[in-house]
C-alpha cells in the first residue's frame, strides 16, 4: 500500500533534511519505507530504522534521538 501523506512530515535522514511525501507499507513481514524529497532536490527512500521526524516544539518534539 502507498500512503501519500498530507502535509508531507519534515524528516531528518541519513542524507540530510527533507519532507516525507510517501509511505510505502508492504505488510507485516516488511519494514515501512518513507519517501522523502531531501531539501538539496533530491528524492530517497529511507527504512523506518533510518529517518526521525524533525524537531516540532508544538508536539513537544524537541529532540530528536538517531
């Protein structure tokens, strides 16, 4: 299943910041996989072991633990 998420998530990734547009979930047995358009143009997927979503002081998300 292909989840488009909107608003899109700002995410932290191994490759730097972006917005997740795109949730790809293959069922149980499988990672989900998140598709994010870095800030530099780029677009990646990232497993879920691998992005955090961006620091958001309203949902008193302040620190983000890689």
């Amino acid at each position: 299943m292909i989840l488009q998420l909107n608003p899109p998530v700002p995410m932290t990734t191994p490759k730097g910041s972006g917005y997740a547009n795109f949730l790809v979930d293959r069922g149980m047995e499988f990672d989900n996989e998140w598709v994010v358009f870095l800030n530099n143009g780029e677009i990646w997927s990232f497993l879920n072991r691998e992005v955090r979503p961006e620091k958001n002081i309203t949902y008193e998300r302040t620190v983000i633990n890689a």
